[in-house]
C-alpha cells in the first residue's frame, strides 16, 4: 500500500455572476494509504452539475456552501487501489461524493460500491445515477405523468432534460424540448421530441410553445426559469403540474431575478408548481434502476456524454454547463 | 301571481385597472310570473368577490366573461314569491347565481333551497357558502394542513382569510396573519391570529413575516400576491405548501405584473405551490358543512359582515374589495 499523489480544484473565491476559471485553482496534495476502515481510491470520472453553482454562495440551503481555500465536493467513480475495510477490495467501482480531485483516502462508509452490470462506470454520474433518478423521480412522481400527457422541457439536451424526454416518449406522451443551438436541436429530433425550440433563434418563446403545443401542455419539466417559466405557465392548460427541478439561467443572477409575471394564472388553472430535490426520494431508487436497466437494453433509452479530460480542465467544464456548451452530461475523465 | 319590477346592475364598459362606479349602470326590468318549471325569487342578499375582476376582462378563463351592456352575475339568496315547480313554494329560501338584481324569474333546475337551520340566509354566501367552502378546501385539503404548522394568511380579515385563521387555530396551528389598517389588525386579535402584519405601516414584508415567524412557515394561504407571496416564499420552510386563492393586488394590474423574484427557491426548499376553484372540490361539501356547523354552534368560529344596502351600492361595495374596505364578507343587501 503507497501513497499517491491527487491534484484537487480548491474555490479560490466566491463565484459573482457567472463562474470564471479565476474562480478555482489546482493544488496537489498526498494521498495516505488507508488505515484501518479507509479505503484508498482513484477516481475515473466526477461530474459537474448545475446545482453546485448554488454551494458556491455563501447562503443557508439543503447543502452547506463550499468553503474558500477548500477542495470542492461532487460525485464520482472511482477504483479501489487500497483497502483497510474488508467490504472493499481493489479493482472494485465505488461511487462517492470524492469528487474534484484525482485520488483520496476516506472511511469506507462514505463509498458505495458499484455493479456495473457491464455498464461503462461514469454511467452512474449521469444516466444511472443522479441526474437519471432526477428525470424519473421528477417526472413520474413530482409532475405525476400520464399516459397522453403534453410535456414540455426545458434543457432539454442537458443530462436531465434528454433522459426526461425519452422517459415521457416511452409512457406515450407528445414531448417538446427546448434547447439552444442546431446541434442540440438534431439531437432532440433524435430521441424523439415531437416538436422541438431552439429558444436562442426564438424572439417570442410563449408563441413558440403556442404554436408547437396548440392545444396546451400538462406537463413542464422546469430546468431553466426565467422567460421559459412564463411560457409554461401561459401554455398551461387546466391542472398542469409543474416539476420545479432547477432554475440554470439564474444561479448567476446578481440582481433579483424576475419572476413569472404570469404566475396568477396558476389560480384560474389551478396549477400545481412543485420543487424536488432527487435525495428526497430513496424509495424510488430500486424502480428506477430497474426501469432504466430495461429501457436501456431494449434501447429505447439513449445517452449522451460531453467528456473534457483531466482534473485540470474540470473548472472549465464546470463553467461550460452555464453556457450551455455541453450536450447530456458533462463529465471530467480524470485517469 | 304577478309581475314584479326589478334593478339590476349592467357591465357598462370593462375597467381598465381598479373598476370604478362608472363602468356599471342601473337598469330596471320586468319580471314576469314563472312559467311551468320556473320560480320567481325576490333577493334577500347578493355578494360582490374578488374574482368578479377577472369576469370583467374579456379573456379565456374558468368561467367565461361578463358581456358590456349585460347584467351582472354572482351568489344571492332570496325569498321564492311564486313558483311554477312542486319543489319550490313561496316563503322558501334559495340560493342562486342570480346575484345583481333584485328579483328574477328562473328554471327551477339553477336554483337550490337553503334549509337555514336558524342561520341568517346571508351565512350562505359567506361563512356557510362559497368563501367559507373555499377558506376550508384551501386549508385542508390543498395545503394539507398539519396540526403544528406555522401558517400565514394574507388578507386574513377579508371574508375567506377570516375564517383560514380561525380553522388554522382551530386545528392547533400557530397563525399569522396580514392586513391593512388598525381595525382589521384588532380583528385578527380578536380572531385569535398568533401574530399580526399591518402590511401597510410595514416596509419589509419579509422582515416584518420572518420577525413573526423567525422558525419559518409550512402554510400560505395566499389571496394577494406580490410582496405577501414573495415574503411567503422566503420565509417558507422547507416542503412548506401554498394554496393559491386569489392574487388580489395584482386583479386591476394594467401591465405586466411583477412575479416573485426569489422563486427559484421553491426548488431547494421543495416548496409547493399550488392554485384552486372550489367548485372543483363539490366532494368536500358535506365534510365542510358538518365542520362549520359544529364549529359556529360551539363558539370556536365567528364571522364577520360588511353590509351595503340597496343594489344601486352593488358596484360601489365591488370597488370597495380593491381598496380593503371590508372586514370579513362583503354582502349587498337587497331587500
């Protein structure tokens, strides 16, 4: 059992408006060999995700901020190298919120072990993990689906959002996604959107969705805020139920943001808008794997991965999720 | 059986912003004696709500849009005078839709006979009625009212938010409630309201709501909009549930209405918001009556009238909704 060397991204400063690579910065540390009940493990792959813009404000919220001059936190999977906790051996897959860094040592209880079932690791950052069980649980139990359903989503070629509506296609509902660019827009045509928006060549988004959802939609799956949120509520038809799963075109706001100036409607529709946080909801865990494992094998359930290398590129990815330059899940391959 | 000479209030041009006296007429018709299936009623009391705002605006909504140079409609009881169906006989006491009129001849199928059961008739556009119905369903069943919660009201010593704190009460919660002016604020006292917000000596809402419930709050009853449901939101606790009744600052808005800039955090709190008609709960009817009667009959629940008379003050008693002139439940008295 050796001692390894992991480079770590640290919060340099709080993040004001859209995070900068400025914001971070790399530094090496030693990596012990385990000691009694640890575990010693290299990473293969972390995730960025939307929602760590939130730690980064110094801000009571379900999860404390990050803390500067400390190395930030997130998932990732990784490969025993060294064990002190018979559980554990090495080659296994672990998942872990070890993320941010190349290599660590840490109590075997904070590690899960992986089976892969002769799926590619880093499946369990995006489709079979987080974001995956945010689409279902969001979909199918906060905007509680129905078959026949108008669905819209926004961000729709993001990690939730492309799983989202696949999972509407596969329980028979008519699926409109939003995205930004020619590309994203192909690849929602791809996994099955009815009726597709690219809300950046789209001066009047509420006429936009109008037109694609003549008859209204009952379901909006909310990653966006802002003007999409408006549309929403506008298209609504009578008892839509709204999955409030994030809001990415305001983490960065440093003004107060505007709110939905339509949000009476939800009176006379009787809307019902509802926010979640996916850890709320473990008892689904088991349904949703078993759904996805199938809905994969048959392949009526694609994924797609943006990938940047190296954990001195993991910041940049970070920043690339609020400009949308990912397509799926954004990921970081660090060995 | 005879003719009887009826006023009635017609919809002389649609208001733009707060309704005035001037966008109502008086007009006096014939009522003729009922014909087979028909009743001729004579109105005791109509009521002026909040929601008629939204009738006067020629839009698509849950009910459709008064018609310029139309009479009025809305809730009324009244005394039948003659009938032309065995169900109904003189002396019976009805409740109807045919509100802002003195009198009128109807199919006996869009009436329904109110046993009083001692109560004044006018109870039944109030506390017994729609507004009580809805403070009831609101409460209970859309914000699934716990015994414990911290819940606050707005408008809550208008007709509906009166009786939300007094069922909030009744079901061991602590009770918050906004209103405007010294009177109403001694009537949430009297009401037996925990703590009171004076919204209109107050500058910080939310200071003002975070200072009265510095743990939080897991219910809004929200009648107002704007600042009360931006308070609301960020003094909500986490999975806190909001009943959206009415929005009523925002009813005479002529541009766009300001929506809450801090909604992005129904996601990290797992906020529900949630919009609601009565009529759509008719399931809830019996429950509620039972409720109510048991309540008033004990003494635990007491309500309150503002009363104009004659149905020339009926459009004067609507405006007077918008500027919070009335305690409890604004009626009309007709004869």
């Amino acid at each position: 059992m050796t001692t390894l060397t992991s480079r770590e991204v640290h919060l340099k400063s709080r993040p004001v408006g859209t995070p900068t690579a400025d914001n971070f910065t790399l530094a090496t540390v030693e990596v012990p060999a385990p000691g009694a009940g640890e575990v010693q493990v290299k990473n293969l792959y972390m995730t960025v995700d939307p929602y760590m813009r939130g730690r980064m404000t110094d801000r009571p919220s379900y999860v404390p901020p990050f803390q500067i001059g400390e190395v930030l936190q997130g998932g990732a999977v990784g490969e025993v190298v060294a064990s002190g906790d018979p559980k554990f051996q090495p080659g296994d897959i672990v998942s872990s919120m070890w993320g941010w860094r190349e290599a660590y040592v840490a109590p075997a209880s904070t590690l899960q072990k992986i089976d892969t079932h002769g799926m590619p690791p880093q499946a369990f950052l995006g489709v079979l993990g987080m974001p995956g069980m945010t689409a279902y649980v969001g979909l199918l139990k906060i905007a509680a689906l129905k078959a026949g359903d108008v669905v819209f989503v926004s961000a729709a070629a993001g990690a939730v959002g492309a799983l989202v509506c696949q999972i509407a296609k596969i329980k028979g509902c008519t699926v409109i996604g939003s995205a930004g660019g020619d590309e994203k827009i192909a690849y929602l045509k791809e996994i099955g959107c009815d009726a597709t928006i690219d809300y950046k060549k789209t001066k009047d988004l509420t006429a936009a969705l109008m037109k694609a959802a003549p008859k209204g939609i009952d379901v909006y799956f909310e990653n966006v805020g802002g003007e999409h949120l408006e549309a929403a509520i506008t298209a609504a038809r009578p008892f839509a139920r709204f999955a409030l799963c994030g809001m990415i075109s305001q983490y960065n706001d440093t003004d107060a943001s505007k709110g939905p100036s339509n949000l009476i409607q939800a009176v006379g529709k009787r809307l019902r808008l509802e926010g979640f946080i996916v850890s709320d909801h473990p008892e689904q865990q088991a349904l949703f794997v078993k759904d996805m494992a199938e809905w994969i094998g048959s392949g009526q359930l694609k994924y797609r991965e943006t990938v940047d290398v190296g954990v001195e590129n993991a910041a940049g990815a970070f920043v690339k999720l609020f400009k949308g330059e990912n397509i799926g899940k954004m990921l970081v391959k660090l060995s």
